[in-house]
C-alpha cells in the first residue's frame, strides 16, 4: 500500500491552528488549505436564516479576538494563544466584572483540571470563557476585563462535495466535518484523510463505483446537505462511511448502522475482523457523528461510522488535549489503509460463478503448481475454497467469510480466475 501517512499528517498539521465552527472565515480558510491538496471541491454557501428540514441555518460567527485581563493588565487567558479559550458563537462583549461575576462565563473540566474545554453554545445567544479547572482555582477576588471581538451577521454555510465518477452511477458516500477549531483527531483528521482517500480514488485505473465525498459542519451541514440532495443520496448510494477521529494509533472503531445490515457493516466488520481483530465495535445506540444524520428515519443511507479511538472514548476529546501529540502518521496510514480495502473489497463485491463442471483443471492453466505436496496444497486451498463457493449465492464478501479469507486476498484470485475464463459475473450483477 502507497505510504500516505505523513502526507495526511501535514495537511491536518495545516488545518489544526484554524479557528473553525459551524460557519465563517475558518471553514472557507480550511477549505483553501484542502483544495491546494486535492483541486476539484465544490464549495456551496447556503444562506443564513435558510430552513432545512426541522432546523434554521444560523448566523455566520466570526472571531478576531477575545482576552481576559486582570486588574494589572495581564492577560490571563487570550484567544491568540489558544482558540478553545472561546465559547464557540459567542456573542460580542466588553465588560469588566467582579471575579464573581466572571465566574458564571467560565467553564471547565474538573474531571480533567488541567485541560480545556471545548465549549459551544450555536442556537443561544451568550457568550463565555473556557480555562482549566486548575487555572480557575487560582484566580483571586478583583475585576476583570472581559473582551470577546467576535460578529454575527447574516452570512452563509460552507460545504464541500467532491464527485468522482465510475462506471456505474452506484455511489459509495464518505462523509467528514469541518466545524471544530484546534483540535487534531477531533477536527482536522477526518478532512484530512478524505482529501488523501480522494486522491486514491481519482488514481484508481478502473471504478465500478461513482464516489461522493462530503466536507460539511456537522449536523447542521450534514442536515443542509441531505436537506439538497437526498432523493439523490437515496436512489444511489450503495454503502457510505462517515469519518471522525481517524488520525491516533490506538485501536479501530466501527459504530454500525441503525440495525447493522447494511453493506457498509458488511465490509467494514469484514476487513476489521481479518486485518484487526482487537478493534472495537459499537452499536448505533453509541453514535454521536453525522451517522446520526445520515442514518435518521426517513434517510436511512447504508452508512457506518469509521473511527481510530472513538469519539466521546478517548481521554483527550473535546479538550486542548487533542493536539497534533494525539494523532501521528502511522495512525493515519492504518486509516488510510482501512478505508483503501473497504473499497477494494467493494468494488469486486460481485456474485461468481465457476465456467465449468466438476472441478476444474487448475494447473494446466497456471493456477496452482505442477508439483503436489502437503505444503502446495496450503499454498492453494483459498483459490480452491474460493472456487468451491463460486456458485452464485455468495458474493464475495460472504465467500471471504465463510473460507477465513480477506477479501483483499482473494482479488487477485478472482482476476486470474475472471482471466482464465473460469469465473463469469453472476447477470443480476
């Protein structure tokens, strides 16, 4: 497999400094960074104030700066020196106050008293402060100056598609978020790896399938975008996988779809169980991410949620903690290498069937050794198991687990056997 794992590292390196939320400045900078990496996004702006479905776009925020200053002048907590110390949607504010009176701004984490919170507040208005719990303890009685530089304005929504085309008009479907400010496995991986997986797909010398990529705030975005295009996302999409925290090296993750039978639970779970058996799995009952969305009543896209450590799982979620320390290349290049065999399995995920009679004649053609041993017939029992089952009720992902074999093992068996003319494609196919 092509290493891509550093180059995912740098781009998300690029992204994690960016202030980003739900709209604004930051996710169109994002966007920028993505598109010198892979060209061909289309950016749409929804606008604010636009209903899609049961929500209302809110207004675009954007933030300049914010501080808190102490009686001397000092900052004690500034913006510049790290986003998460915002309230995300904060609105405007200039005030000096009481440490009181400060204090019910300031949110923290005392589970965790070294950490920052990650702290939103999108459809109410307010504004607010994040610091450690440690910190918080240490503030003494005074007044404070509170500065938050920040607008609300009628903007839009930025999202980002990016199309490829295929044979067929059948769509695989990955979906990402762009909404988070600075922090690494959270926010940055996912955009990351999925300008990297449009890369390889772009490069891919054939594709049955067509591929569609999604780069949205979520919910909202996610919810926009179905709100746009979901007669179309229902009548092709085949399988679809939504991407959050792909970026550590700590385990794996599938969160299944709504009732676990779908093709993406299929060939997800398939190549997990071969290739990383110590993965973790998880119900629908633990979503959290755009398959909430995706896979609502109504929608039910064939989608899963694919992640390292799961969100809401790793200690550093949602907190300052997640830095670029979190994720690292060999953690990407697993992701990486995860989704290439997803969609390697599913692009030969056909039904076959054997030519011939009885069963065939393998090593005049090529296929197995002319000399038998014990240790030949190992060499071979997968492409004979495989032919055993070529019978057209299985596909190829049920033959793959039924022998004990990856699919990713068994393509190159099925193109010698299509090659031979010993395999033909089932005609539902």
């Amino acid at each position: 497999m092509v290493n891509e794992g550093q180059r995912i590292y740098e781009i998300c390196g690029k992204l994690f400094p960016i202030c980003r939320s739900l709209t604004g400045d930051g996710v169109r900078e994002t966007f920028r960074i993505l598109k010198s990496y892979y060209d061909d996004i289309q950016i749409t702006e929804v606008p604010c104030g636009t209903q899609v479905f049961d929500w209302t776009i809110p207004k675009e925020w954007n933030i300049r700066d914010a501080y808190i200053e102490d009686e001397t002048g000092t900052k004690i907590v500034d913006f510049k020196k790290n986003n998460l110390h915002v309230m995300g949607y904060s609105v405007p504010t200039d005030q000096r106050l009481s440490l009181s009176e400060l204090l019910e701004h300031v949110y923290t984490l005392p589970d965790q008293p070294e950490l920052i919170p990650y702290v939103t507040s999108y459809y109410k208005e307010r504004w607010g402060f994040a610091m450690s719990e440690r910190q918080k303890k240490s503030l003494k009685d005074g007044m404070y100056h509170a500065v938050i530089d920040s607008s609300l304005t009628d903007g839009s929504l930025t999202y980002g598609e990016i199309r490829i085309p295929g044979e067929t008009d059948r769509e695989i479907f990955l979906s990402t978020y762009i909404c988070h400010p600075s922090m690494a496995n959270n926010e940055c991986s996912g955009p990351a790896l999925a300008v990297a997986l449009a890369g390889y797909i772009r490069s891919m010398p054939r594709r049955r399938y067509s591929y569609r990529i999604v780069l949205a705030p979520e919910t909202i975005g996610a919810i926009t975008y179905l709100s746009r295009n979901m007669d179309d996302l229902k009548c092709h999409v085949e399988a679809g996988f939504n991407l959050s925290c792909v970026g550590d090296d700590r385990t794996y993750s599938l969160i299944h779809s709504r009732y676990g039978d779908t093709l993406a639970d299929k060939v997800m779970e398939n190549v997990l169980k071969n290739h990383y058996p110590d993965y973790c799995d998880y119900s629908y009952l633990k979503r959290g991410s755009d398959e909430r969305q995706y896979q609502a009543p109504g929608v039910d896209l064939p989608l899963v949620g694919f992640c390292r450590s799961k969100y809401h799982e790793y200690p550093e979620y949602h907190t300052s903690g997640d830095t670029m320390d979190v994720v690292s290349p060999e953690g990407f290049q697993g992701a990486f290498d995860v989704m290439v065999k997803c969609m390697e399995a599913l692009e030969w995920n056909r039904k076959y069937k054997i030519t011939c009679f009885g069963e065939p004649q393998l090593g005049k053609r090529g296929l197995v050794p002319t000399v038998s041993s014990k240790e030949t017939y190992k060499q071979t029992l997968h492409l004979k198991d495989l032919l055993a089952y070529a019978d057209g009720r299985n596909d190829l992902i049920d033959i793959s687990n039924r022998i004990k074999a990856p699919v990713d093992f068994l393509v190159p068996l099925v193109k010698q056997l299509l090659e031979a003319e010993l395999f033909e494609v089932c005609k539902d196919e």
